[in-house]
C-alpha cells in the first residue's frame, strides 16, 4: 500500500498468510469428512503449522463436536513431534467438555484473548463470529467485536510510534522490517502520509546494500557480494541495480563456484 517497492516483500508475507490460511481450509474440509478416523490421519500426518492444528482442533471442540475433538488429539499423539500438542489439546478439551455452558464461553473468550495478543486477527475474526453465532444474545460476545477493532488500533499506534523512532535513528533495517507489518493496518490515506518516509528508507536501504555488494567485489569476497546481490534482485528488483546484477548473476555465481 504505501510503496510500489515493498509489493515484492508483501507478496511473500501473503503467500505464507495465504499458506496457513489454506492449511486450515483444507483441515476443516477434512474435519467435515463423515469418516473420522480417517480424518484423524489425514490430519495427524499432515506437515502442517502447528498453529492452525490447534485451531482446527478448536473449531471442532467449539462446534461441540467432541468425538472428532478427540479422535484427532488421540491420532496426532501417535506422532512424536505432536506429542505435547496432543497432551495439551486433551487438557483443553476435558475442561471445555466438563464445564458448564457459561465457563465454555468464558473458554473460548479466554482463548481469543490469546490470540489477540499475538495479533492472529484474521483467527480471532473467526473465532467472535462463531461464537456471536452460537450466542447472538450475549453481550460478552459481542463485545468481542469491539475488543478486536480496539486491539488493532491499539497495535497500530504501537506500529506507528516504532516507525517514527527508527526513522528518527535512521535505523534502515527497523524502519522496514515495522513498515512490512504496518502496511497492513494503513488505511488509504494514512499510506499516502508515510510514503515519503518510506521512500526514503528504501532509497537508504537500496544506497547501503549498495556499498555492500562493491565492496565485496573489489575485495572478491565473491560469496559475500552474491548474497548481497541476491538480497537486492528479490527485495528491490524493478531498480536499475537489479536490472545491472541481474545481468552479471551468472559471473558471480561461476567465481562462487572457483
């Protein structure tokens, strides 16, 4: 959003959001199969990201759904590197099961609370409006909605405080590393205020990676000046330096190799 420079670096953070975001897709389209035990396995075996796991294990404890609940826990406990997931899993699960309707949603609020501090918006999203849907009359889950909007806004002022401190610093690496999570909660014209700064960080960031990759070559420390070289053609590709490694990959690449 605030700069045509940064669309390469926000479009590896969407493809691994959008990763995830297929996992537990997919996790759920299997969860609704009507062979559970099978979808157990499917699950348990996946190389999945743990996180949506334990989300897709939510759902279903959420949903009341208990026999699926915990034919997946007892499934990812056969893997050992699901072991602790699943001795957690079936912690959480007793005590949703075992508590009373109003402790249950006292449960899942809990629950989004931990992933609004961790900024899972999307998950949490998700999780409010299940949980609206369960209770349409309760006031503590609609309040829910609220809670998610005040925590954004309250990461992004968070966001916007860092930003304006790294620039001040000069401190290049910062400043882009906040940008790429702050592009997210800009709205149209908040990323039309930044994006002078942003040029300027950018335009510091290219000028130093710059340096970098000369001084390597005339000290044919050719390893080094290929990685700065490849840092420059994926971060920054449509410049004019890019365009000028590009051209010249191959012989750095060849000295590598020598």
């Amino acid at each position: 959003m605030v700069l045509n420079a940064i669309e390469d670096q926000s479009g590896k953070l969407e493809k691994i959001a959008e990763g995830i975001e297929r996992n537990r897709n997919e996790l759920e389209q299997i969860n609704q199969n009507t062979r559970i035990s099978e979808t157990a396995k499917t699950i348990a075996f996946r190389d999945v990201d743990r996180q949506a796991l334990r989300e897709s294990v939510f759902d279903k404890l959420h949903q009341q759904d208990f026999e699926t609940t915990y034919e997946i826990i007892d499934e990812l406990a056969f893997r050992t590197e699901y072991k602790d997931l699943a001795k957690e899993l079936k912690e959480q699960a007793d005590k949703y099961r075992d508590a009373t309707d109003q402790e249950r949603e006292a449960q899942v609020t809990s629950h989004i609370d931990k992933l609004l501090e961790n900024h899972q918006w999307t998950v949490a999203s998700a999780q409010i409006e299940r949980l609206i849907w369960a209770r349409p009359k309760s006031e503590k889950a609609i309040a829910m909605r609220q809670k998610l909007f005040d925590k954004k806004q309250e990461r992004k002022k968070i966001l916007l405080t860092a930003w304006d401190d790294a620039v001040k610093r000069q401190d290049t690496d910062r400043s882009l590393e906040i940008l790429k999570e702050l592009d997210h909660y800009l709205t149209p014209n908040e990323a039309l205020a930044l994006q002078e700064a942003a040029r300027d960080v950018f335009r510091n960031k290219l000028h130093n990676l710059g340096v970098q990759f000369s001084l390597a070559v005339s000290e044919k420390r050719w390893a080094r000046a290929l990685e700065v070289a490849r840092d420059i053609t994926q971060n920054f590709p449509n410049s004019r330096m890019a365009i000028e490694i590009r051209e010249k990959i191959d012989i750095l690449e060849r000295n590598v190799r020598q």
